[in-house]
C-alpha cells in the first residue's frame, strides 16, 4: 500500500458502487437549485459517477505510475481525492435535511425567498465540486514535473 497509493481510489470506487445498490432501494434524489433551474438527480447515478472518476483516476496512475514525480505528491493527490469525493457522497447522503434542519412540512413556494432553505446545501456541494476539481491539479503538476525529470535525464 506504501508504495502503491493510488490502489485506495479502487478500494473507494468499490465501496461507492456498492454503496449505490443500498442506495438503490430508498429511491432517494438530490434537488439542486441554481439560478432559476431546479435539478433532480438520483443519488445512485451521482454514487455511479463518483465511482467511474475514482476509477478513472486510478487507471490513469496505473498507466503513468512510472512518470509521476513524487510519492508525496501522490499521497496528497490519492488523499485530497477519496476525502472530497466521501464528502461528496456524505452531503448527498444526508441532504438537505441535514444542512437546513428546519422541519419537514408544507414549503410555500409562492415567494423568492423560499429557496433560501437550500442555498447552504447548494453551496456545500459547490464548495466540495471546487475543491475535488482543485485537487487534480496535484496529479497533473506531478506528472508534468516527472516528464520534465525524464527529459532533463536524457538530455544528460
């Protein structure tokens, strides 16, 4: 594990699919309010694409594992990745219910200000998107240091 850190993102892609089948069953869905447009999304398909990207980014260490630069760099990328995308997966689970913990009633609709309930809900999930989206720069400054190792080894 040590030497290949990369190998937590399978573990947690396989943890996110398996999560989505439990998921599955409570046919729960996340409402996200941008602007004026109003978003339903399936919490198994959002699990599902957490699961292909820690996939995806796994393979991509499995096919430039010999490049990359530094292990430290890659700790921080594998860490900085599985964290944003359990935190993801942790505000999507719990919901707005638990970012807003007004009761569950009769919402009235009819002024602006009744979407205020999920504007912190929506802000926690942005802030979580920014920072996963901010964290694969990691990976793309530790492979771009380790080409520029590779030339300048050759060159000598």
């Amino acid at each position: 594990m040590k030497q290949k850190p990369y190998n937590l993102l399978l573990w947690t892609g396989l943890i996110l699919v398996l999560t989505s089948f439990f998921i599955l069953k409570q046919n729960n869905s996340v409402d996200i309010h941008l602007h004026d447009t109003y978003f339903v999304i399936a919490h198994t398909h959002v699990f599902w694409l957490l699961a292909m990207l820690a996939l995806f980014v796994w393979t991509l260490y499995l096919l430039t594992n010999r490049i990359l630069y530094s292990k430290a760099l890659t700790w921080t990328h594998v860490i900085v990745t599985i964290l944003t995308l359990l935190l993801f997966a942790l505000t999507l689970f719990l919901g707005d219910s638990f970012m807003n913990p007004t009761p569950r009633r009769y919402y009235d609709y009819s002024s602006w200000n009744s979407f205020d309930n999920y504007t912190t809900f929506t802000k926690a999930i942005g802030i979580t998107i920014f920072v996963l989206l901010l964290g694969q720069f990691i990976f793309v400054i530790n492979l771009i240091a380790g080409l520029f190792k590779r030339l300048t080894k050759r060159k000598t």
